[in-house]
C-alpha cells in the first residue's frame, strides 16, 4: 500500500507553469525578514517570506522573484541552488514546491493536493543533492525529486510501522542516508538500497529530538537540543560544540561550519576551532534567522533587517532590496506619486490587542524611505493615513489606541492625544484613544472618527490643534466596537461607518445627524457592520458592508426628512437573471478612480474592477489570475494623478499600471497613448489630461466622426472602433477636446497602423 501511494507521484505529476505579470504590476514586497539562504558559487540565494532575490556577489546586484515573476506568494520555508542542473529550488510551509529554471517558475502541487497529508503536516524543511536525486525533508516524510527529469520520485514513510514523521534534515556519509527528526531521533538507511520506501530498511542510530543534521568532512554533525552539536559515531553522540545561546540554524562548507545564534554567526575550521563571528551590538542590533558563508564573507539572515553582508571590516551591510517595511499592510494612501502604507492592525471585532509598534514607509519615484518604529514616539496600532491636499508633506496617521500622529517632512513631529487635544479616550486617565477613519474638507479641517466614546466624530484643525465635538451617542446600537471610514460628499455632509452602526451622516451646517440602519423597513443595508465608504465623482455615497454593497444617488436627500435609503445594484448575471452586485461579500474598500470607475475589494473574492454605475464588471484579480497573493484584500489607494493602483494585502503590497487619471484644471497636458497605434496591439487607446466632463471627439482627417464620450475624470479609453462597431483603419485621427464651459479647446493627433 505504500508503494501504491509512491506512484501516484510517479505518474500523474501535478506541474503548473507559472505567469509572468511584469507588464502591468509591480511587486513591492518587504524583503526585511529572510527565512533561508543559500550560498553558491558567487551567489547568496536568500527567502524571504513569500518572495526570493539572488544576489551576485561579483556584480552586487540582486534579481528578485515574487508573485509578479510567478511565485505563489506562500511562505517560503527553505530555498536550494543545484549549480549542476541551474535550478534553484523553493520550499514552502504548505508543501508547495518551486522551481526557477531559466528565470522562468514552474509549480508543483502534488505534496499540497495530497490527500493522506495533514493538511498541517505538509512543511518543506530541508534539501540535500545527491547525483540527480534532490532529497525533501517534509513534516510527514522524505520525498524524492529528480533534478534531471524535473519530476518527483519516490516518497518514503520511515516511522514506525510506515508512519508519518516530522524529518527536520537529511546527509549522506559512507554510503549511508542519514535523516534526523523531531521525536524518532536519527535515522538510516543504505544509500544504496533500491528499497527504501519500505520503513523497515531504515534503522535508528540514536533516540531523540534533533532539529537538523549535516555533513563535515568524515563527521556527521546533529543539532540536538538548543544549544549543542554533536558528533554521531557507531550510534553515539559526542557534543562538539556548545553555543552561547539557542541555534537557529547550521550550515557546512566543505571547511567551514557556520552556526547560527539569534544574535550571533559563529565561523568554524575543519577542525572545529572557533575562527570568527559576526554579533549583534548596540550599533549593528539584529536578530537572526539564518547565516551561510561565501568565501570568506558571512552573511546574515535576519528577522527584520533583511540580508546583511560581513566582509573584512566586520561591519554589516544591508544588501536586501528595497522594499516596505513589512508585509502585512493595513492601511494606503497614495497622492502625487507619493504613497504612505501603515501596518497597524485590529480584529473583525476591532481589537488591536495584542499592541504593536510598527514603523511607516513611503515610496515615492527615488524608492523607498522607512520610519523605523523607534521612531513613531511610542504609537502602536497605526491603521488610517490621510495626505493634507494643500501640504502634501504634512501626513496624519491614525492610532486605534494611541492617538493621532502627525508628519512634516517624513519626520514624525506631534502626537495628539488627550493631553493637548479634544479626543478622548474610553478609559479614564489613560490615553485609550481609538481614532480611524479621517478625510479633509475644503477649508482645511481633519473629520477624523473617535471610537467607544459618546463624541464619535470630531473635527481636527491641523494650524491650531483644536478639536470639535460632535455628540453621536443617540445613534449607538448594539456594540460599539470600532468605528471605520470617514467621508465627505460634494455639499460637506461628513459620512462615517462602524462595527454594529451602519452609517452615521452629519449636515455641518445644521448639525443634522443621520442614520442609515437595518434593512428594507429602515435603509435597506444588507449589514449594520460597514467597513467602507466612498463618494465618487457624481457625489454618489458607496456603501461597502460586512454583507454586501449599497448606494446613495444623492446624499445630500438624506438629511430631508423621513427615512433614509440606500439603493442596490442590480446586475444581469450570463443567463440574464437578474442579481444584486456583490451579494453578501464582505467589502474592505471601496475606490472611485479618475474615470469614475470602482475599485471595490473584498474579504475573500480579490477585487472587482467596475464601471462607474457597477453594471459592467472590467476586471476580477484574484489570486488565480494575478499577482495577488491573496484574496483577502485589506486597502486599495488610487494615485490620480499616475493611474496606479495600489493593493495592499496582509501578504505584500501589488501597484497595477491604470490608465484612468483624475481630472486636469486646464487641457494643457492632453496626450494619447500608444501613439502610434501599432499592428498587433490589442488594447485600448488612454486619452489622459482632461478636464472633468470634457466633451471629447475623435474623427478621421475627413473629418468623420467615429467616437464621442463625456469624460468623468482626468482620462478615458478608446478600444480604436467607430462607435463599437467594427475596428478602424489605419490612417492618422484627430481628437477634439472641449472643456465642459467650453471655454477651452484642443485638438491631438493619433496615428493607427493596422
């Protein structure tokens, strides 16, 4: 029966070729955590969480691999370099198994579909090369792969009675396979037996845990308990080294033996001798996960300052690429090519338990620049980012526990709290002070919402520091959890959502207060818990809930007496049913871009590209047909004035190049692209620089009309057809441009070779 199961791997390889998305996404991963490395020849190849990068020691340069080069976007648990075969291999916590060949991805999934694995037991731990056969140190077993063929082989079940066990390393020495593991001590097995998926050709040398194992000159070296190394001979261990502190890893040259400490790489001779190491201090601080060793150069893996190389002078060097700080983002805000990310976090149940202090990055067209988190005065859970429209460098950062952090410059200089401003905290003489949600009006004022406390919407005067009230405690119902966005429509009425409150309105001139609540008897919201809000370029209010989505045509009729409603979507599914959008997804994020169109993300569908009124879907990425690396997606960010849109994940941060910009003051920037048209392409015609509802035609030289649209933002698309009929011929088109008072005019030129 065993043998049985081997098979299946033999003859029905499960081999995905991965796709590249390099022409329309950019990767901006954080490469600040490395997991493993491997060194070879002149190169260091080095995992970080869910994306790899080779560095060429000769050159200094690095070629990295993510999502967008065809990587899945798991989390990588060990990588390998056959320098015979140029293949480099990655391993991955759910099972999932990695090539890149050639610079080109292919996947394969038969460990992940496997069905007689826990799904929890499918880790890759550890590659050892012998001749072609690449052997797989997996939680559940040792899975062979032939580097030749590109295709697996044998999988061997070596518990007892043929049972699944945790192998943590694999050697061969004098013709013996060697495996260590966590519970069944080490085991072997004659390298050359043709029988080894039979559990009985395996022996036990020694009883134990043991975390790794290797091959130094004629010793076969384990790492057993935390701090120590030892020799296996004639089924018995002989300590040869004892470390300062708990291994993290262990890696061998054929005269180098590298271990790795949390602070420390300590380099050993062929005879064992102590002849260097690498130590964090209080100038150079890190934490380690790994080191390897090229040459005589070290380099360290590290938990959040990425790869470091220690040459001659000892002093570490940061190699990695640029990148966010982290991976787990939480919050966007992108404006004139510069865009801010966060990565505080709170719960469905908005509970920013347990605290984090995390840093702040921002990418602008020279890179990245991080705000070290020993540099956010002590804030933690920063969640929401709102740019000032009149000093894009001055920055407000939402805490939901601490505050308000503001940024000059990218330097952190105030933090409002209780002490030196109205907002207020839902513990009493403490600083519990749980702000989101923020947006600013026309005259300057940040609307910023304040959770658990009865004054949940306040208005925030960055020149003078003053804080206005508004009293929202009469609209509290059920748990009051969190509040989430805040908006402000076209007439000043500021918006904001919450956990149990639907949506709360508030007229600033009349100091109305609103609620769209409940279903169909009250406002028709799918959901009381709104996550996301949006207004868009026709002052409609978007409605994102943990159940669906909603709209307001007109939000300003909300504060005219009676009850207040929101409107559904309704779409014609292939059949030509009719179908409410969205029906009963949860909505993390809603975007309207220049064009009007909606970005909307999801919980657990990827994100939906749609028209401006929701009734055509132009575009579904999930992870399956995009880079994305999940389907959960928690903020989006639309730059207006690039097109790019932002994704951000708690995997990794994705860019797709849009077309659709915001709206131009004047038609001085009209331009059309690609121009030319050349034979063979296929996609649309972006005419960008427009003012908000231009009237633009396109004729050919005579002078016949062949498209017409009102423009909604600063951009529209040409799919090169007269009017959605038939594909137009080659010939030079000449696009007309009048400003929505028509006071203004332009006239471009575009060229189509078929």
């Amino acid at each position: 029966m065993q043998y049985f199961k081997v098979i299946v791997f033999i003859i029905f390889p499960i081999i995905l070729s991965a796709q590249d998305f390099t022409n329309q996404w950019t990767g901006h991963f954080s490469y600040n955590e490395i997991n493993d490395l491997y060194a070879s020849e002149n190169k260091v190849y080095a995992a970080s969480e869910n994306a790899v990068f080779i560095y060429d020691s000769d050159t200094k340069t690095t070629e990295q691999f993510s999502t967008i080069q065809g990587l899945s976007g798991e989390t990588i648990s060990a990588i390998y370099h056959s320098t015979v075969f140029d293949i480099t291999v990655i391993g991955y916590d759910n099972g999932l198994i990695e090539l890149l060949i050639d610079d080109q991805v292919r996947t394969f999934i038969d460990i992940v579909e496997k069905a007689t694995i826990p799904p929890i037991q499918k880790r890759i731990n550890h590659f050892y090369e012998n001749q072609d056969i690449l052997f797989i140190a997996t939680e559940f077993g040792i899975v062979e792969f032939n580097l030749s063929r590109i295709e697996f082989g044998d999988t061997f079940f070596v518990g007892p009675g043929g049972s699944q066990i945790n192998i943590t390393g694999i050697t061969i020495s004098n013709e013996l396979i060697y495996a260590s593991t966590i519970g069944n001590g080490i085991l072997s097995a004659s390298e050359n037996s043709t029988n080894l998926v039979d559990f009985n050709q395996w022996s036990t040398e020694v009883i134990g845990n043991f975390n790794g194992i290797t091959s130094f000159g004629d010793q076969v070296l384990v790492w057993q308990d935390n701090t120590t190394i030892k020799s296996l001979e004639n089924n018995t261990l002989t300590t040869v080294i004892t470390a300062p502190s708990a291994i993290q890893d262990m890696q061998a040259t054929s005269e180098s033996l590298l271990i790795t400490t949390a602070d420390r790489a300590i380099h050993y001779d062929s005879n064992l001798q102590e002849t260097n190491a690498v130590q964090s201090t209080d100038a150079n601080s890190f934490n380690l996960n790994t080191s390897t060793l090229l040459g005589e150069t070290i380099y360290l893996g590290t938990e959040n300052n990425g790869l470091l190389e220690v040459a001659n002078t000892l002093t570490p060097v940061t190699i990695s690429p640029e990148g966010p700080l982290l991976n787990t983002i939480f919050g966007l805000e992108a404006f004139n090519d510069n865009l801010w990310v966060v990565f505080g976090e709170y719960d469905i149940n908005y509970n920013p338990f347990p605290l984090q202090q995390q840093g702040i990055s921002k990418l602008t067209a020279n890179g990245w620049t991080n705000i070290s988190k020993d540099d956010v005065l002590g804030v933690t859970s920063l969640t929401h980012i709102t740019i000032n429209p009149a000093n894009e460098e001055q920055v407000f950062i939402s805490s939901y526990q601490d505050g308000l952090l503001e940024i000059n410059d990218n330097l952190v200089t105030n933090l409002y709290n209780t002490n030196n401003s109205g907002f207020e905290t839902l513990v009493s003489e403490q600083d519990v002070i749980r702000l989101n949600g923020s947006t600013f009006d026309n005259n300057g004022n940040l609307w910023i919402n304040n959770s658990r406390v009865d004054n949940g919407l306040k208005r925030f005067s960055p020149e003078s520091g003053e804080v206005l009230s508004v009293d929202t405690s009469s609209l509290i119902r059920g748990l009051n959890l969190g509040f989430s966005d805040t908006v402000i429509d076209a007439n000043g009425n500021v918006f904001f959502g919450g956990y149990s409150t639907g949506v709360i309105g508030y007229n600033s001139q009349t100091e109305e207060l609103i609620q769209l609540y409940g279903e169909a008897e009250r406002s028709n919201l799918p959901d009381d818990y709104v996550l996301a809000l949006e207004v868009d370029l026709n002052n409609q209010l978007w409605i994102g809930t943990f159940q669906g989505l909603r709209v307001v045509f007109n939000p300003t009729t909300l504060f005219q007496g009676g009850t207040p409603q929101t409107n559904q979507i309704i779409i014609l599914d292939d059949e030509g049913v009719p179908q409410e959008l969205l029906f009963n997804e949860t909505i993390t994020d809603i975007e309207a871009d220049g064009s009007n169109n909606k970005w909307v993300a999801t919980a657990s569908s990827g994100v939906f590209y749609f028209s401006s009124d929701g009734q055509e879907t132009l575009a579904h990425f999930t992870q399956d047909n995009s880079p994305l690396p999940t389907n959960n997606i928690r903020d989006i960010s639309v730059d207006d004035s690039t097109g790019s849109v932002y994704f951000g994940t708690d995997k990794g941060l994705l860019e797709y190049k849009g077309t659709a910009t915001g709206p131009e003051n004047n038609l001085n920037n009209v331009v059309a692209f690609p121009n030319p048209v050349r034979p063979g392409f296929s996609g649309d015609v972006t005419i960008r620089g427009l003012t908000s509802r231009a009237n633009v035609k396109i004729t050919d030289i005579e002078g016949n009309l062949v498209y017409e649209e009102i423009s909604e933002g600063g951009s529209i698309q040409w799919d090169t057809t007269a009017f959605g009929r038939h594909r137009v011929a080659s010939g030079v088109y000449l696009i007309l441009v009048t400003a929505e008072d028509q006071a203004e005019t332009t006239v471009s030129k575009l060229l189509i070779v078929r």
